[in-house]
C-alpha cells in the first residue's frame, strides 16, 4: 500500500531499518505476527472461503515498489461469513512467502477489506513457470513502467483467473508485508501455484526488481 514516507527494498531505507523510519513503522520492528513466514503446507485445508469476482477495468499503479491493480466492490470474498470487497492486487517478485525456505518466482495478493472496517483479508498465489497466463497477458501490454505512472482503461482483468482451480490453502494472521507492517491480517495462501510462461515472469521482474520482505519468525 502506499505511504507518506519513503521507504525501499534494499539500502538504508530496506527492510532492516523500516522500523526506524517513522514512529507509525515501530510493528515493523517490534510486531509478534509478522509476515511473510515458511509455510508449512502440512497446515493446509479446504477452508471454506467463496469468491465472487467478475471482470473489472485494468486500472494500474506504478508506485515505485509494486504494480498494483485497483480493485472494485463487486468483487468479494466471504469468509466467516464476513463479505470482504477486493481492494487491489499487487504482484511481488520473488514470491513472499516461502515452502521449505524456497521462494517461488512472483506471488499475486489480492487485498480485501470489509466495508466500514479496518480489518484485511489477503489471498496469496504464488505464480510458477510454465504456460503463458491470460490475465497476467492483458496486464502486461500496458504495465507502468515508470514511479508514479498509472495506466487506466486498457481492457479488463478477471481477478477469478489469477485463482488455481485447486484451492486448499494455508490460514494464518500475520501482517501487512510493507510498511506500516500492521498485524491482524487474515492470510489465506494457495497451495498450488498458478502457471505464468517464464518471458512473463521476466517482464514483471524487470520492473517490479527484487520487491519481496525477507521471512519473519512469526510467533518471536
């Protein structure tokens, strides 16, 4: 998510010293529930999570750290029978989060928050090699290729095709991966990746570069 003060994946103002940048960072630092973690899949099931999403206008954000796609209220997901409205998508290369201490080559979240409150819902997916994946085709003809820059009204993306069909997934709270680091996050992580051809990688790491927060021992 953006913020008023600068801060970077690498440097002086990397990860390491997030928390000494502002007062509002100090979870960054101190947080007990920080992600992302090593998954263990051995804690994965079929968690009754429903997504109702529809096609929505490509409208991206180059915001110096991420490409994010603005979301759209009438996609949601339910979840403990709460209704979460998509906020946006952000695309992270390498993945987030780990398996066996292993990153993936990118990670989609697709960020959720009920109306009228402060609480988040975050779907992770990791993305691997193989074949070419439509959704990230349509966003990669008009990605913004420089800070600050947004593309509006360039075709549309179906956040339900950034989805595996197979949807056992990992629950946990954690936290917001960049800065102010803020806990209570529900984070409900796919266990099986979805393909993306090996040039579409390329493409979005080109710009995107290494954009992923180091594993956190969560629980310290």
């Amino acid at each position: 998510m953006l913020s008023s003060i600068l801060w970077d994946y690498d440097g002086e103002k990397g990860p390491m010293y997030w928390s000494t940048l502002s007062a509002d960072y100090h979870t960054c630092g101190d947080g007990r529930q920080q992600s992302p973690i090593d998954l263990d899949l051995t804690t994965a099931g079929e968690i009754p999570v429903s997504f109702n999403y529809r096609s929505i206008p490509i409208a991206l954000l180059n915001n110096g750290r991420t490409i994010q796609e603005k979301g759209d209220d009438g996609c949601t997901l339910t979840l403990d029978q709460r209704a979460y409205s998509l906020l946006q998508l952000q695309l992270h290369t390498p993945s987030a989060h780990t398996c066996n201490a292993t990153r993936k080559p990118m990670e989609n979240h697709q960020v959720h928050r009920p109306p009228a409150t402060q609480a988040l819902a975050v779907v992770g997916v990791w993305v691997k090699p193989g074949d070419e994946q439509p959704e990230l085709a349509s966003l990669g003809k008009t990605l913004p290729q420089q800070t600050g820059e947004f593309v509006n009204g360039a075709g549309t993306v179906n956040p339900l095709n950034l989805l595996p069909t197979e949807r056992t997934l990992v629950r946990y709270s954690g936290s917001l991966t960049t800065p102010p680091c803020s806990e209570a996050v529900t984070w409900l992580v796919m266990t099986t990746p979805i393909e993306a051809s090996v040039q579409q990688i390329e493409l979005f790491h080109q710009i995107l570069g290494n954009n992923a927060r180091p594993l956190q021992r969560w629980g310290h």
